[in-house]
C-alpha cells in the first residue's frame, strides 16, 4: 500500500500535481487536504481509471486522518508570490502553514518521506526539520526541498542554446531555491558556453520564476511547470523505496554537512535515493572560477534564510 497525501491539494500546483500523481501506477491511495475545495478535486480525480483511492479532507480537525499512513507527504499549501515579491516575502504567512502541516505529519506519519514545495523552500524546509526534532522523529534521509523545477527549467534553457535533445539534457542545479542561491553547474556540461550565453543562462535560471510570476500578472506563480517537476520528484522516491530501483538520483534540498565547512546545514546537492530515503548525497562538485563566486554568493544567503526558518520555531514553539 502507498499512500501518498498532498496538502495544499485544491491549490494552483495542488491540482495538477494530484492529477499527475494519480496517473502513477505506484501510488494506491491519494489524500487530498487543503482548508477549501478538496471534496470537489477527489471526487473528480476519483473517476479516473488508475489503482489510486482518492480522498478529500478538509480543515484542520482532518489533517491527521489525511497523514495516517502516508508513504510520502507533498506539501504546496501556501501563498504565492505576485510581481514584484520575492521568495522571501511569502516567509510570514507560509512559514506558519507549513509549521502547522509539519506537527500534523511529526504526529501521524512521522516516517514519511516529506516533500516541501511551499516557499521559501531555503527557510520552510528547516522549519519542518526543526519541528520533527520537537517531535523527536527527526530524519534527516526523510525530509526533502523540492528544487526539481530549477532542474527542469536549467534544462530547457540549456537545451534552447546547445541544441541537444532536452529529454537526455541534465543540468545539475545545487544550493538553494531562490535568486542567488540556486547555483547552476554548467561547467559540468561537454559544451562550452560565450561568457555572456553562461552569464544568461545563469540568470534565467536563477530568476525563470519571475517570467512566470510576471506573464501571469498577480494571477500567482508557476503552478503547471511545478505540478510536473514535483510529480517527477515523488515519482523518483516511489522508483527508489517502492520498486527499489538502484541509481535514482534527483536534486534535493536537504540537511546535510556537503557544505557545512562554509557554515550551512542545509544544501540542495545531488542525492541519491535509496528505500529510506536519501542513500549518499554527493560532495560538493568541483566548481569553475565564474562557480566559486557564485557559491559564496549562495551561502551568504542560504545562512540567513536557514536562521530564519530555526528562529521561527524556536520563538513559536
Ligand atoms: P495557491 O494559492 O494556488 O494554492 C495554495 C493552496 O494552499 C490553496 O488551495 C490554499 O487553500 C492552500 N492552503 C492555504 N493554507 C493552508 C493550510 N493551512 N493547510 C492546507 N492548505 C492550505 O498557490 P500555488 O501557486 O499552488 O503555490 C503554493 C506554494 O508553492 C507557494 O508557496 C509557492 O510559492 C510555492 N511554489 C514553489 C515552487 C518550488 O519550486 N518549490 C514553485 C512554485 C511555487
């Protein structure tokens, strides 16, 4: 049995994503929560003709039972951004959503893998952390960023200028998920970039969100591009702790000591995924010089948005 529980699920990710993850044969019960709506979003999902159960639960008073006996727990519920707002802006309103999801899941499914797409990812990610080890059912292997649409994006535009199929183009994308910690490794590609075609496409990674939040002009954030990569992300835990398939590898943001020697605990590096989890997340790669800079560029600011997301549950607990 595989239950998989999305929290946020009636959102502008939250949908997609449940429909994308009912469309995966691995998953056999799908829980559906969110504070409006999820009756409606299961009970539609609930005719497509896949193995998933769909069940919708709504408020608070429900959340545990949408948690017992999750595999995986995805949360999307929050705001998000309009233009002009950064990732940073969401913190005070989502960073006490996701506080709240987080006791619900340390409470009922404390061995659940738990996806975080609710931004800021650098901050909401050690706020479930910090909550788990309230709990004392903190996992480190067990509580993931997901940074996957960095990964898909770097892709795409990556492959617009080489010219290579974007299906076999891999980009790996390390350090955070906002502006300037989200760090590109271009330099491990074969092709070899202008200094201006690196200096783009570094920044039309870093910042493709904001394309999005402009084009949809205060209607919200990326919300189909994020259903898909967030679908991938869970699709890989279910290859690797369901099917127990070797070499799953994925970009994720999670407590780890890959760059604890420059002062941060958390990091998005390459992780392989294992049936508990993360299996061996890789050392730092070697970065070229343009990368060196853009690495202490990152963790000046992955510092502060970590502390925020510690200091949060430390002043509310
Ligand atoms: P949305 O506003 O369309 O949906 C959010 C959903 O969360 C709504 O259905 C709302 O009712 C629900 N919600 C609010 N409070 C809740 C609570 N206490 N419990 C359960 N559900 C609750 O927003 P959208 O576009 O789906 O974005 C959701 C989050 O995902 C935002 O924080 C956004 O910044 C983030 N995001 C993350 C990305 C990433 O790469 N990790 C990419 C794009 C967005």
């Amino acid at each position: 049995m595989v239950k998989v529980a999305v929290l946020g699920a009636a959102g502008g990710i939250g949908q997609p994503l449940s429909l994308l993850l009912k469309a995966n044969p691995l998953v056999t019960e799908l829980a559906l929560f969110d504070i409006v709506n999820t009756p409606g979003v299961a009970a539609d999902l609930s005719h497509i003709n896949t193995p998933a159960k769909v069940t919708g639960y709504i408020g608070d008073e429900q959340l545990g039972d949408a948690l017992k006996g999750a595999h995986v727990v995805v949360i999307p519920a929050g705001v998000p951004r309009k233009p002009g707002m950064t990732r940073d802006d969401l913190f005070n309103i989502n960073a006490g959503i996701v506080k709240n999801l987080a006791t619900g899941a340390a409470k009922h499914c404390p061995k659940a893998f738990v996806a975080v797409i609710s931004n800021p990812v650098n901050s909401t990610v050690p706020i479930v952390a910090e909550v788990f080890k309230q709990h004392g059912v903190f996992d480190p292997k067990r509580i993931f960023g997901v940074t996957t649409l960095d990964i898909v994006r770097a892709a795409t535009f990556v492959s617009e200028i080489t010219g290579a199929d974007v299906a076999s183009t891999n980009v790996p994308v390390i350090g955070g998920h906002s502006g300037a910690t989200i760090l590109p490794i271009l330099s491990s590609l074969s092709h070899s970039f202008t200094d201006a075609q690196r200096d783009a496409l570094v920044q039309r990674i870093q910042y493709g969100g904001d394309e999005v939040v402009k084009a949809k002009n205060g209607a919200g954030s990326a919300t189909l591009s994020m259903a898909y990569a967030g679908a991938r992300f869970v699709s890989a835990l279910l290859d690797a702790s369901v099917l127990k398939k070797a070499g799953v590898k994925e970009c994720t943001y999670i407590k780890t000591d890959v760059a604890a020697a420059d002062g941060v605990e958390y990091f998005s590096t390459v992780v392989e995924l294992g049936v508990d989890g993360v299996a061996v997340a890789h050392p730092l790669p070697s970065f070229s010089e343009h990368e060196k800079k853009l690495y202490a560029a990152a963790i000046a600011e992955l510092k502060v948005n970590i502390q925020k997301g510690i200091d949060f549950v430390a002043k509310s607990a």
